[in-house]
C-alpha cells in the first residue's frame, strides 16, 4: 500500500520531534500523498494514459515571531532531518512579524461519510479504457468524435501540530469529461464527478455531449449584445467559482479588494450559497490544511451577503475561529470557499426558458478571466453548445460569444433557479449547481465557430 | 546512466516497448513574499522522482514516481507497460516517431549569482527595501513583493541510447502596488505581474532595481483610482512589452502548438484556427513587418534549455516570417504527420508528467527603423497599453480580449494622461495584420511566464517571450459596461 491510501501520522510526528530537536517553539506538519490516474482520449482513442505515486511533507516551524515552511519528497531520515533543518533556518533568518505566531488548536473534527470508496482506489487503466470505449460508441452513433479524460484518484492528508492537532483522512475522487465535436465543427460536453467511480455512467456523459454537438451543428451568426440566457450547471460553476475566490476570503475583504459587506445585497432573492465539504452530495472532505474541521458557512443567504470564509491566520486577526479553509502553508492567497452549494429552486428544465422571447442556452464557459476583480467584472467565452431561444423554445445553435459581464449583476437578475443539481468539479474544489435563468447578459463579441 | 533509469529502461523494453525513455528530476523551489511590510511566506521546495513513458503496441504509457530505488523503478516500468496496453484497446492509428539520433552532453543555464548562495537575509532584506518604497510613495491598500528561484537538475535516458543531463535555473522578483477606494481597485506591478522571472541567477533580480521603480508604481496605483474611464471606440494601440509577450503568448504561442491542431489538447485547452491546410496554403497571420519565431536557444528565456524531454537538442523554429504562417511548435509524434522533423517543443513540468507541445521562448523580433518611443512620437492619436491585467481568448484562439493595468493617452505623439480599466479585443488575424510598427532593437528584451497551464493532469509550463512593442490600427477598446 503506497501512503496515500495508509497511515501517514508516524512520518508527521517524526517530523514533529525533529523540529522541536531543532528549537521550534511551534510547529505543524502536513503531509499530502496520491494515487492519481488519468487516461485522456481524443479522436476517440487513447492518446495520454498516466500514472503518479507521490508523497510531500510541508513542515512550518515556529520559532517566536518568526516563521519559515519548507516541504520536501525526501522523506528517509536524511531527508526529513535536511527538511527540519531548511524550515528551521529559513525561521531565524526572518524579521520578526506583528504579533503572535498561533497554530490552530485541536477542535472538533466532523465525521464525514461517502468521502472514499474502494471502488476508486482500485479502479485499474482497463476499467478507464472501457469507460472511454463506452463514451466513444456513443460518439460513433452520433457521427462526432469524443475527445476527454477519465481519472481516478486517492488522496491522503494528515496534518499534526504541536498544540495538539491530529487530523487523517483519504478521500477517493473520479472524473469523467466527454467533448464531442464533429467535422464541421460542432461541439457539445459533458461531465461527470463522483467520490465512487462506479456512480459514473460513461455511456450517459458521451450520450450528452454527442447529442449537444450533433444540436450545435450549422450555427448561426447572432450579434453581440445584451439577452436573457439560461445557463446549464457547467456554467453557472464559473460563476460561484469567481465569486467564491474574488469575494468570500476573509483575506480579500482585510485587503480592501472584496465586494463583500455583511448583509449587503448582491444577488435576486432566489440565490442563495454556502460552503460545506461535509455533505456528501458533494466531495467530502473533513478538515483544511491546518487540521481545522470544516463548517458550513453560509455566504449568500436570499440575496445578501452572509459570512467569509477564514483559515487560522484570518480568523485570528479578526479574533474569531477558522472555519476550516486553510490552505497548505505559506499561503499569501487566503482562504477560500472549496465546496459550494447553491440552493436549488422549483423551476423544472422546461419552465427555465419560458418568457423568453430572444436569448440564449449557454452549456458552458471557456477561458474566463477577471478584468475588474472588486466589482466581479469577468470575460470569457461560450463553448460547446450555444443555443438561440425564442419565445421560450431552443431554436438552433449560435456561434460561440464573448462575454464582459459583472458577475455580481448577473446574480442580481436571477430569475428562475432550476430544481436539479449536478456535482461537477470546480477550478477550486467542487460545486452543486442548478440551472439558472439570467434577465440580461453583455455579450461583447463574437467568434468564428 | 544511475540504476534507477537502467533498471527502468530494461524493464520496459523487455517487457514489450517499441520504445522508452526515463526521465529523472530532482527540483529546488524558493519562494518569498513581502506583503505590505510583513513577511508572510518564506519558503523552500524540494522534490525528486522519476517517469517512464513507454509506447507499446503503438500506443502511450506513462507511470511515475517519487521513490528512487530500483524496486520501484521495476514495478514503474511494468505499470507503464501495462497502461500502455490499455490504451492499445482504445487506439485507432498507432503512434510513430519521427527518427532522431541518440544525444549525449549537459546543459546548465548560465548563472552569474547562484540565487540559493545569497542569505536569506539579503533576498528578505531587497524585498523589504522595496515594499517600504512603495508604501512611503503613495497611500496604498496592500503592497505584494515576491521573490522566487527555481532550480531543475534532470536527467533524459531513452531506448534509442540518447543520455542527456540538463540544470535549469530561473529568477525572478516583483513589485506589485494596490490602491483601493470604494468599489475601485486598482494595481500597478513591475517588471510585470507574473513575477519577473528569467533564466540565470540573483543577476536577474539585482538588475531589476525594484526599490528604484516602486515609488513610481506606487503614485500610478493611487493616481488611476481617480483617472478617468477608458471610454470605448476603435483606436490605435501601442502595446508595450510588459503586455505584448502575453498577446503572443495566448495568440500565437497556443494556436502554433501542433498537438491543438490534432485535437489532443481539445478537452481542456481547446484546439486551433491554424490548421494545416493554412500552414501548405500560406496564411497571412499578420503583416510584413510580424517575424515570429520559437527559439529555445534565445539567452535568458524561460523556454531555453539544451535538449527537450524527447531528447531533441535546441532549436530555433520560425512561426510566421514576413507575417506568412511557416512553421508549428512540434514533437516526435506530431512533426512526421506534416512531413516535418521534430521542433523540440516537448516540455513536461516535473518528474510526475509526461512531455507536451509547449512553448519554447516565442519571439517577436524586433524590426529596424523606429524605437518604441519613437513609435509613441510617430502616433498622432491612440493609447500606449502598459503591463496586463487580464486575458482570454477562445477556445481556437481568435477572439481574445486583454486588460492593461494602465492606458496613457498619446496626443500628438506625447504621453498624456492615464486612463483607467483599458481593455481591447480582436480577432488574433486581423490584429496581427494591423501591426503597423515593430520597435527595434533598444526595446527588445525577454519577458515571461512560469504560470502557463496546459494538459491533464495540469502542468505549469515556464515559456519566454522576447519582444520589443509594437502598434497596431483600428482596434476596439473599452469592451464592457463600466
């Protein structure tokens, strides 16, 4: 068994004694070690098919008011006396910081189901393979092709401190993405995240994505402009995703570049998101980096801004408790949300584009990027499925948009959430999404597929 | 050759590959942060390990890991080789590599400073230094000073009896300056956002005299929460290095990338409008004056090094000559499809990845006639664009829009005043074609990223960009509601 799947707490305390043989006044150490596979196909076969074992240890040392991290995959005795010794240095030659050094002390550690299956942990490069032809007969019946990966990972973390913090867990997590595009261009998606890799049903991903391509073939020109879209849960990721990292990190509103304020109103009524990686509908996970247990934190509640997420050293500055979002150390960046949840609405698929009389059914985004962070402004483009809507029904693909659009008013003019929701993979983390129906949407441009 | 690759490679060739190779790599990592005054990271990486990429019946195998021993690199091998079989049930045209001759030497990135001699204390002390410069400048709601070195000691073995070993290092440091008033944020950085990086040493980091131009980013900061909007229309737009390298990076780096033309980077980075027919028919990617090329020979860049993780030495490629589209980023797979040798361009980020088509240092050369300023004093009306804020492009990479962090208004060929929240959009050709003015050589130098993202598993890929600014006609600016 390789140290992702079994117990790494001996190597932490080692670690642990070596630091304080090194004069640490405190110390933590986090130890991250993977199984990971991933077999990528395109043109409906197998093109990149990978394996990775790998462990690291990250110590911070502690020594007064200063602080130094060092982390290494060396990890015998030499190796892990050289990677005490590097954090112990790296410390002392440090200016001294404003106040205390505080390691989070041991709390409460939620028990947390469905995080790991063995299903995952053994899943083998024949079973992706056969997952990947499943998907690729759907493709060949729609006359696409299929391009896309399937992973299949083990993940272990355990973090100890000296204030007493032992924290373990493995989790499991597998993906299937499926692309279909055809020789004129056309270009659907689908997606699927699971903790069990059994869950996952390749046939249905590729039965999705072909189906969305062989819709999107002979687009039309529509000019850029402003309309009312409905957008599927690939989508509507980005944009929790952008407005979890821009304005929910306790860091981001200390340094005055969040738009976050307690009870401010940002979002229509229906909206309503919250942090929890102790759900198992999402990707469970049972503590941060700090070894810290994870609370569920609401951050929109009908509209208005709710709560922040906090990791030690935020939660310390502004004398609260962390709510378990800490990074692996030195981490600059801040906390942030990794497990989102949107409330789901009552609007059934077919409810979500009615009244519309011209918009569009974005399936997803592609390349989004912040171009005024405070204000949540983002552009990015459509891709894989662009579909006009008129007087309430799907009348053909579009050609894919660029977008220049405050992510803030978006949410502002929610006007219908969907009833369903999807667990897909976030850039952090994961989300459970539903559909949403937007009033107005700034499309700036336009491309050529 | 250690034992770790010979076992590896005997293991894989008898257990059926057509072809193998063993990359080992050990890499060192540091990295500082000042952030507004206080240190808030210091820090030191340290990993090694080793992969095993193994064609068997014409079909990919890839398997790794971080214990260097000889057990492990016969259970590697064998885990390769049996990956490789699995991809064999899936495989409709099996892979064929174009013939190279077996390499030998070493490479080691010139370093007149070793980055991890100097203390600490002198690294923390620059860093702080500057900070302090910028605070003292200019009222500021947060400052960020980084400092990062990287060193890659790696060793490439293959069946073909190639036995190369290579020792990259790259620097770097930066300054970055945020002022905040109600929902305006505002950042200035230097050299650039993405961390000043280059190839060499403490060199690299001495020469960019941070605490010298911090107190000049720190008075923009604040100056642009009260300039006006850059208000929309088409204008004529001088981009200057610090945000033209990412413009060739995301529109003619990623679209000359041949695995995209293929399809093979479709389900995460998406494909690319120069297909080869445009490549045999001659496509007019930009003006006369627009000489691309990948060069991963060019001093200092981020994409320069002796061989490539195929094992294929170092190369200068031309991308577009005269603004004609000539030439591709390749491997070994790839290049023979066109009837072409391989480019050299096979990259992977660490032990753990297997090589990808990535960038090398692209270059946009610089062309005789008008400096860069001399290209601001020859324009009668548009904008001078400094230091990019963001990007994005499509998925074929043609419409892309970039922000700057800051816009000076030219006006009869003098700077004026600056203008907040520029952005600008197009379509990668028709841009290209607008370019109107290259500056020479005086303004010529190597920028870079170490962030660019590509493949699955994600890989960050270190890729120069060498650039000396240029103008371009007609293009829109000010997208959005604001």
């Amino acid at each position: 068994m390789t140290l992702a799947g079994g117990s790494r707490l001996p190597l932490a305390e080692r670690l642990l004694r070596l630091a304080a043989a090194e004069g640490a006044s405190e110390a933590e150490v986090v130890v991250m070690a993977t199984d990971a596979s991933l077999t990528r196909f395109a043109n409906s076969e197998i093109h990149q098919n990978v394996y990775e074992t790998d462990v690291v240890a990250n110590l911070r040392f502690v020594a007064g008011r200063r602080v130094g991290v060092a982390s290494s995959g060396r990890l015998d005795r030499d190796g892990l006396r050289a990677l005490a010794e590097t954090a112990a240095r790296i410390a002392r030659v440090q200016p001294e910081v404003d106040g205390p050094v505080v390691l989070p002390e041991p709390g409460p550690i939620p028990e947390v189901a469905g995080a790991w299956s063995r299903a995952t942990a053994a899943a083998t490069p024949e079973r992706r393979a056969d997952g990947v032809r499943q998907g690729g007969a759907e493709a060949d019946a729609a006359g696409v092709l299929a391009f896309g990966s399937f992973s299949t990972s083990t993940d272990g973390l355990t973090v100890a401190n000296t204030r007493g913090v032992r924290a373990e867990q493995v989790t499991t997590q597998s993906r299937l993405v499926t692309i279909c595009m055809g020789p004129d261009g056309e270009a659907g998606y689908g997606e699927a995240l699971a903790v069990d890799v059994t869950s996952i049903d390749p046939a249905s991903v590729g039965r999705e994505a072909a189906g969305r391509a062989v819709r999107s073939r002979a687009p039309a020109v529509l000019p850029p402009g402003v309309y009312p879209v409905v957008l599927e849960p690939y989508a509507v990721v980005d944009l929790l995703d952008w407005i979890g990292a821009l304005g929910f990190s306790a860091l981001a509103v200390e340094e005055g570049r969040s738009f976050y304020e307690p009870g401010r109103r940002i979002a229509s009524e229906l909206v309503s998101t919250w942090d929890d990686a102790r759900d198992p509908a999402g990707t469970p996970t049972a503590f941060d980096y700090e070894g810290t247990g994870k609370q569920r934190v609401a951050l929109i509640e009908r509209g208005s801004c709710a709560g922040l997420v906090y990791d030690a050293a935020t939660a310390g500055r502004a004398g609260r408790r962390s709510t378990g979002h800490g990074l692996p150390a030195p981490n600059t960046y801040g906390p942030i949300p990794t497990n989102q949840f949107m409330a789901p609405g009552d609007a059934i698929p077919g409810e979500m584009l009615e009244g519309i009389r011209q918009g569009l059914l974005v399936t997803r985004f592609n390349y989004t990027n912040a171009v005024h962070p405070k204000r949540a402004i983002v552009t990015g483009m459509t891709r894989d499925g662009t579909f006009l809507v008129e007087r309430g029904e799907i009348v053909g693909p579009v050609r894919n948009l660029r977008f220049t659009q405050s992510y803030l008013d978006a949410l502002a003019g929610v006007e219908a959430v969907g009833r369903e929701r999807r667990l897909l993979a976030a850039e952090s983390g994961s989300c459970v999404v539903p559909r949403l129906r937007i009033g107005a949407w700034n499309f700036t441009g336009a491309t050529e597929h | 050759m250690d034992h770790v690759t010979e076992r590896a490679l005997q293991v894989a060739t008898m257990r059926g590959a057509s072809h193998a190779d063993v990359r080992t790599v050990r890499r060192m990592e540091e990295r500082l942060s000042v952030r507004t005054g206080r240190v808030a990271a210091a820090s030191r990486r340290e990993d090694e390990g080793f992969g095993v990429r193994v064609l068997v019946d014409g079909a990919w195998g890839f398997a790794s890991s971080c214990r260097l021993t000889t057990a492990e690199a016969e259970r590697v091998a064998a885990r390769a080789v049996r990956i490789a079989r699995a991809s064999a049930r899936v495989q409709r045209r099996p892979v064929a590599l174009d013939r190279q001759p077996a390499q030998h030497g070493r490479f080691q990135t010139p370093v007149a400073i070793d980055p991890f001699q100097v203390s600490l204390e002198t690294k923390v002390g620059d860093l702080l230094e500057a900070d302090a410069a910028m605070r003292a400048a200019a009222d500021l709601a947060f400052t960020d000073s980084t400092y990062r070195a990287d060193r890659e000691w790696k060793t490439f073995c293959d069946s073909n009896g190639t036995d190369v070993e290579q020792e990259i290092t790259h620097t770097g440091a930066a300054v970055e300056a945020n002022a905040v008033d109600g929902d305006e944020h505002q950042r200035r950085s230097y050299p650039e956002p993405e961390g000043g990086m280059r190839a060499g040493g403490y060199e690299n980091v001495r020469g960019l005299a941070l605490a010298t131009h911090a107190g000049q980013i720190a008075q923009e900061a604040v100056a642009l929460l009260s300039a006006p909007q850059c208000p929309p229309g088409r204008r004529t737009i001088v981009l200057d290095p610090t945000q033209l390298y990412l413009q060739i990076h995301e529109s003619c780096g990623h679209p000359a990338e041949l695995d995209r033309v293929f399809g093979t980077e479709a389900s995460y980075a998406g494909t690319s409008f120069l297909t080869t027919d445009r490549l045999a028919g001659g496509f007019r990617y930009g003006s006369e004056l627009v000489d691309i090329v990948a060069d991963a020979t060019a001093d200092g860049g981020l994409g320069t090094f002796g061989w490539d993780d195929e094992g294929v030495p170092a190369q200068s490629v031309p991308l577009v000559r005269e603004g004609i589209f000539v030439g591709y980023l390749s491997s070994r797979e790839t290049a023979p499809r066109i009837g072409r040798s391989s480019g050299g361009a096979m990259r992977a980020d660490g032990w753990n990845h297997i090589p990808l088509i990535r960038m090398t240092n692209i270059n946009l050369l610089p062309q005789p006639g008008m400096s860069l300023e001399e290209i601001i004093q020859d324009t009668d009306d548009g904008l001078y664009l400094v230091s990019n804020r963001s990007w994005s492009i499509d998925d074929r990479r043609l419409n892309f829009q970039f922000a700057t962090e800051v816009a000076y208004e030219i006006r009869g060929g003098t700077l004026g005043r600056l203008l907040k929240n520029p952005t600008y959009t197009g379509i990668t050709y028709e841009f290209w074609r607008s370019c109107d003015a290259v500056a020479d050589a005086r303004s010529y130098q190597m920028l870079g990223t170490p962030n660019c993202g590509k493949g699955e598993p994600s890989q960050g890929g270190h890729v120069g960009h060498a650039c000396s600014g240029a103008r371009f006609r007609d293009v829109q600016v000010g997208v959005g509601r604001w």
